[in-house]
C-alpha cells in the first residue's frame, strides 16, 4: 500500500481511498497529522515489509484506526474541546475528523464565553460529513433535545422545573428553561404584575402546566407553584392563628387606611390606627412596601379567615403613665400638631396629645378659631389643668402661664363705678360696651330701663355708640364683667306702694288690649293690667268690645307686687262701689224723713232704680 500527502492540506490519503460514497473521508490536519505521525513511527519500526506478517499488522492497524465508528445524524454524543476559534469551536467526538460549532452557541456570562479546550459537552449530529470532511455537530440541539427530554419528563410527573426569565415579549415573559417557554403574564405570581422588568435576569421554579413537542409550544406557571405554596403556609398559619400572638409577616400593600401584611397563606389588615400610638397621616410614615415585621393578633375570624393585627400593641400604652408623667398644674413644652375649631391639639409625648381649648387660650381675647393665636408646628408652652387617662383626654392651658387681667379688674371697678365705653355688639339679649383692650362688659337686656318693656336691644342701642353705665359686679371665674344703664336713675317702683296704695282709684290711660285684658298708664313707664273680669259687671268677650288703647277709664288698685314689678287694676269695683254708695245714699235718706209716706218711699225706690239702669 502507497502513501503520498496532499500538499494543500496535509492529510494523508490512501491511494485506494475515495473521497466519498462509502470509502474513506478525508481527516482533519490536526487529526490527520496525529494519525500520520503514529502509523509512520509503526511502519519505521518494522524496518520495511521484511515479511508478509509486517505487512499485514500494519495495514490491519491502519485500517482500525480510520475505522468509521456507527455515527448517524439525529445522534447526541459527548466530545471534548480542542481548540476556541473566533468563530468555530473544535470538538473531538472521538471520531476520524473533528467537528465545527459555531462559537455563538456558547453562552455569554458577564462579558465571557463561556467554551474553553477540555470542557466536556454534549452535541448534536447534523450531519456525519461536510463538503470539507468535517462533521457538522450543533450544541443547541443536543442542549434542546435534552430540555425537551426534560420538560417532558416534568410534564407528565408534574415536577417542577428551573429557568432563568430572560426577556419580556407580548402577552408576559420569556423564560430559557434550555429551550424557550412562555410565562403568561397573569401566571407571573398571585397578584397582577404591573412591571415586568423587575423579573428579568431573576432564576425561579416553574410549574409546566401546557406541553406540546411538536409545535415546540411550552407554557409555564410561578402562581400555580406559588398558590400550592400558599396554601400548604396557610393551612400552618390557620392552625397556629390565635388572638394575642405575635406573628411575623411581610408588607403586601399599603393603602390610605391601612396595611395588608402576608402572614403566610393569609393576609391580614393592619390598621392605621394600630400602627403607632401617635398620630399617623398615612400608613407609608410608619411602615414600607416589602417590610419583614411583628405583629400582634388584635382579631380572628375563623369563620371568615380575617385577621386585625396591631404593630403598637408591642409597646406600652403611653397613656399609662400619663398621669404620673403630665400631672395637673405641671408647665410642660409641647408641639402643635392639629387644629380644630374648638381647640388645639398639642403632642406631649410620641402618643400623647392634650387639648387647648380656644377658651383657654387668652385672657381677654375672644378666639373664634384657634389658628388666630397659634399654627400647626408651633412649640408652646402650656399648663396641664386636668387629666382623665381613661378617656385619654388632657386639658391643656395657655392664659394659665399668664397674669390675670380679671383679678386687676376687680380691683380697679368696683361696684357702682360709673364707665363710659363704645358699643361693640348688640346680640338678642344685651349689649357689649368696650371698657379696656379686650376686655368687654355686658349690659343686659333687663338692665336697659326700670320701666320700658324693651324687646330687642336695637330699638335703644347702635353699634358704636357712646354710652354711660354702672359696675354691677366683675366675675373672675367665669370672666363677666356686668354693667347696668337703669342703675343710672333711681328705681320709680321702689317706693311705687307708697305712691300708689291698694284701695286707692285712679283715671287710667288705656295703652295696650290683649286677649286676657287691658294695660293701662298710671303715669309715664308704670303701666298696671286690668285683667278681663275686672272691666265690668257684665260679662266681657273681648276687651276692645269694652275700650280701646287712647281711652281713659277709672279703675281700682286691687295689688301691688314691687319685686315683679306688677300692678293689678279693676275697673268693674269702682262699678260696684259706686252702686253701693248710691244704695247707702237711699238709706240714709229713709232713715233720717220719719215723716215720709210710703208712697213716697216707693216712688223715690223706682226712681233710684231707673237711674242705675240708665247709668248701666
């Protein structure tokens, strides 16, 4: 047998080889100068063909070893690196050429392939020879034919299955579980996911929950692994559940009322409120999305599954000790941290607020709104004046830090001090005179006039005028300062017995009619009543059937009562008393003419009688 050498490539040829059709192919140069260099050495060894045995050895070995192996293409065999090209790598497969794969079937990791001479890796037979006498293999095929292999084994076991989510394609994700499957994106966990980005690059456990080899179709679920997962947590979590413990949780969503925290299996709220013994705008001031936190069980529901968690129920209640910690009368600093239209509410402590009402803010100012002395964020001082830790309530003070203006008041106005001050404001039953800066005093509408029925303070009084008045009395708790105008002029009804005796009848003015009677006038502001059965000695209906207001008409004063201030008239007893003395005047004349007839008496009786008709 002749050897000769190509001189284009080098490989050595048998001179009864053919290239192709079934005889031997052509070796690779690495391979081929290998093979040449052994064969050679064996054949130098022999010293020629001194016999036919020589011969037929090295022939046999010569043949052996360019023997094909049983390769077809579809087979998934094991080689080994020989050498990285730009792009091409080298794989030895144990065969009579080495074969090519395309280097960008390698992955990258951080900027490195990741292919380098004597890593071991499975490849594909595409096809046994190439125009060149190579062997066409492929990496990406064996890795997918073993993937397949895989998620088909899954498949069918309902196994689990890891991959890395490497992109975001429509409808949800891309996931490389060695081949290329879809995660749909309502499958992506158990709420709805508004940004994908955040799972890419990110390795999970997938659950294959459609399969289809032909269609190369492989559709992938996290929830449902996800939903068993939960369900096996909550099944632990509803047995451990119990009012009073303390369970660990993360922060699932934080909304304007409060916090909904994964206990594991179940969520639970955690209330605004529950969250911190102090005031709390918005539950994001306390807690974060993603939180790992303790807390309480304030509720369970078994038979609803709902769970009310506290997170300050792990710390002690302020507002125990706020009786030892802010007792009445202590002078404390605090901070504004509300504002209501009653009051402010001032934090004394991280839980503890206390209340300036707006009557406790100044001592002569008169605070509508408490925004007009203070502001939210403000530091002031203030007096505790009263706490109630059941109630969690605490009076606070901030005229209590200051002087008095009233206990000076009350020194300065004594009673019957006569003042001069402007008309501030007339309300329904008074009106204010100013008598110092801030300081307002109130005439009362009783106190207007001795004798005038006033009925409302407008008819007297404008706002901003001048007028005269007399200290009643100035009050320091309740902060009064009393005036009086009536007080000015001697009271008319104080001596109105002695001007005015019962018994005695006077020409009244008739000033007013009403349904139960008559006002009249004695005399300028006395008025006195003559009640409707006091008009006559017949039977009245209605008062203007008996006189009308200008009329003058004699009557009788029958009561007086000075502290009412109340004088009671009749006018049908001047009546009667007249009819009396005319009956007294006919006696006295029957008594005193012995000598008169009885004729005459009866005569002088009808004629007496008539005449008290007539008056009638």
């Amino acid at each position: 047998m002749k050897f000769f050498f190509n001189p284009f490539n080098w490989l050595p040829m048998a001179a009864n080889t053919q290239s192709s059709g079934g005889g031997k192919a052509a070796l690779s140069l690495t391979k081929a100068q290998q093979e040449a260099a052994r064969i050679q050495s064996l054949f130098d060894d022999a010293e020629g063909p001194k016999s036919k045995k020589t011969a037929a050895e090295f022939e046999n070995l010569f043949e052996a070893s360019i023997k094909e192996r049983d390769f077809k293409p579809g087979d998934v065999v094991k080689g080994t690196v020989v050498e990285v090209q730009t792009d091409y790598v080298l794989v030895d497969i144990n065969y009579k050429s080495e074969g090519l794969i395309p280097i960008n079937e390698f992955r990258v990791v951080d900027g490195v392939r990741e292919v380098k001479p004597g890593d071991e890796v499975e490849v594909y037979i595409d096809r046994v020879e190439n125009e060149n006498g190579m062997v066409v293999l492929s990496k990406d095929k064996a890795d997918m034919m073993r993937a397949w292999n895989d998620i088909s084994r899954a498949a069918e076991n309902e196994e689990l299955i890891e991959g890395t989510i490497i992109a975001k394609v429509k409808g949800g994700l891309s996931v490389d579980i060695g081949v290329k499957a879809f995660l749909p994106g309502s499958q992506i966990d158990l709420r709805p996911v508004r940004n994908m980005d955040i799972y890419i690059g990110k390795k999970y456990k997938f659950k294959v929950i459609k399969f289809n080899k032909k269609r190369g179709n492989i559709v992938l679920s996290r929830r449902a692994l996800l939903e068993e997962e939960r369900e096996n947590l909550r099944t632990q979590t509803l047995d451990a559940m119990k009012e009073g413990s303390i369970v660990q949780g993360i922060v699932k969503n934080i909304t304007d009322y409060g916090a909904f925290i994964d206990l594991g299996g179940m969520d639970g709220l955690l209330h605004i409120t529950d969250m911190s013994w102090g005031r709390v705008k918005h539950p994001s001031e306390v807690i974060n999305l993603g939180d790992e936190i303790k807390v309480v069980v304030l509720k369970y529901d078994a038979e609803k599954e709902r769970v009310s968690l506290g997170l300050k129920q792990l710390q002690q209640d302020p507002w125990e000790a706020a009786l030892a910690q802010f007792p009445v009368g202590a002078k404390l600093k605090g901070k504004i941290v509300s504002l209501a239209d009653y009051g402010a509410f001032v934090e004394l402590a991280e839980g503890v607020e206390g209340l300036i009402h707006v009557s406790e803010m100044s001592w002569t100012k008169r605070v509508k709104h408490p925004s007009q002395i203070v502001n939210v964020g403000d530091e002031v001082d203030v007096q505790v004046l009263e706490v109630d830790s059941a109630a969690r309530r605490i009076s606070l003070g901030m005229k209590q830090l200051m002087a008095n203006p009233w206990v000076e008041l009350k020194n300065s106005y004594l009673p019957g001090t006569i003042i001069e001050g402007e008309v501030r404001s007339i309300t329904d039953f008074g009106v204010f005179v100013g008598v110092e800066d801030g300081i307002d005093g109130l005439v009362h509408i009783s106190d207007f006039s001795w004798t005038k029925r006033v009925n409302h303070p407008s008819e007297m009084f404008a706002k901003g005028q001048k007028i005269r008045a007399v200290v009643l009395g100035v009050d320091i708790e309740q902060e009064r300062f009393s005036l009086g105008i009536k007080q000015l002029e001697a009271d008319p009804w104080a001596n109105i017995d002695q001007k005015y005796g019962v018994g005695t009848q006077h020409d009244v003015k008739v000033a007013k009619t009403a349904d139960f009677g008559v006002f009249v006038e004695l005399e300028a502001d006395i008025e006195g009543l003559i009640h409707i059965s006091e008009l006559s000695t017949d039977r009245v209906n209605k008062a203007e059937e008996f006189c009308k207001p200008g009329d003058t008409i004699k009557a009788e004063i029958i009561s007086i009562d000075r502290d009412a201030r109340k004088i009671g008239l009749s006018a049908k007893l001047v009546k009667l008393r007249e009819q009396k003395a005319d009956v007294d005047d006919y006696v006295k004349k029957l008594t005193s003419t012995s000598k008169t007839s009885l004729g005459d008496l009866f005569g002088d009786a009808l004629k007496g009688a008539a005449t008290t008709k007539k008056d009638e």
